[in-house]
C-alpha cells in the first residue's frame, strides 16, 4: 500500500448542532478514530492506512481542530459523546479507538452508547480523583 492512502472527507451534525468533520478510508467493518487533546485527524492517518485493508476506517478532527466546528458552549466530555454518537449513526461503525484524551472519550462513549462493540484505549490519562475529572471536563 502506498504511504498517500486516498481518503475522502465528510461530515456529521452533533446534538449541539456543532459540524464534526472526518476523513474516511478502507473497506469493511467500520472503526472510529480518536486522537488526543494535542492533535488533530491528521496524526492518526498513518494508523488509519495501516487497517485501511480491514477496515472503513473514520478519523474525526474533535471540536476546535481542522474539519470540525469550534468547542461551543458547555463543552465537555458529554459533548464529546453526542459527537461519538452522530458520528456512528452516520457511519454504522462498531469499532472505536482512542489515544490519551481520546481513549477516555471512546470509554465513556462505550459506556453510553449501545452501538459501540469493542473499544480500544491507548495511553488514557485516568484521573485519580473528581477535582482532575471536572478540569477535563472544563477544557477537554
């Protein structure tokens, strides 16, 4: 496969009303993409060749970054959520993965929504207490 996977880009409308943009690519079962806090889609696409062979791969831009709409009032991880949920009624996607803030979107998104089947988690930042859970909250 070469390294330019060609992808196309689309978009879904969180409850909000917020335009959340992703970029897709692959055949079959589709899998969700998350990235951190830090980053934008564009850092997962060399993972999203990788299982492009596998899978439909989707790799949303989370609110405030490239394809997506800005972080809008009462921003937060239930925000993040609605944006998971708009984001596999479009698709039928079961599969998400998520690295550091990612993963703590994709696990309470698992926990919430039935459509999601298997979640993979890579490096979240766990919180030890509520203090740290609600600054997460507050700036995502």
């Amino acid at each position: 496969m070469s390294n330019k996977q060609k992808y196309t880009k689309g978009s879904v409308i969180s409850k909000d009303g917020t335009i959340i943009g992703y970029r897709q690519m692959g055949s079959g079962p589709g899998i969700i993409l998350l990235h951190g806090g830090g980053k934008s889609s564009q850092t997962l696409m060399r993972l999203g060749t990788a299982l492009s062979d596998e899978f439909t791969v989707y790799i949303p831009d989370r609110r405030g970054r490239g394809l997506s709409g800005p972080f809008g009032d009462n921003y937060g991880l239930q925000r993040e959520v609605e944006d998971m949920d708009a984001l596999l009624k479009k698709t039928s996607a079961h599969y998400v993965f998520g690295t550091a803030t990612g993963g703590i979107i994709a696990l309470q998104s698992a926990l919430e929504l039935p459509a999601i089947h298997k979640a993979v988690l890579y490096e979240p930042p766990f919180y030890i207490n509520e203090t740290e859970m609600n600054n997460f909250n507050d700036i995502g």
